[in-house]
C-alpha cells in the first residue's frame, strides 16, 4: 500500500525537486498543488504521471 503524499508548492524550484525524486517511487502516491497549474500539468506530463485534476 502507497504512503499517500501531498507536496505543496510542488510548481516552486525545491518542490519540484522533491517531486521529481518522489514521482516514481512506488512507495507513494503524491499530489501535487502549486499557484502554476501549466508548470505542474508540465512536470506530470515530462514525468508520465497518471492523473491529472485541477
């Protein structure tokens, strides 16, 4: 079972870090909020995440 992960301010430079080294981790499953939607729509498309919602 995943460890559900909410990473705010995922669209700034230190979280998408953190995202980046999370994303495919089968350890968790992460949500991602941030103030730019295009740079986090950028991120999970660029890294082939599943869902999308905004």
């Amino acid at each position: 079972m995943a460890l559900r992960v909410l990473l705010i301010g995922a669209s700034g430079v230190f979280g998408t870090r953190i995202a980046c080294e999370l994303a495919h981790d089968p350890r968790f499953s992460l949500t991602l909020a941030g103030e730019a939607l295009a740079a986090l729509v950028g991120f999970a498309v660029e890294t082939q995440l599943e869902t999308l919602t905004s």
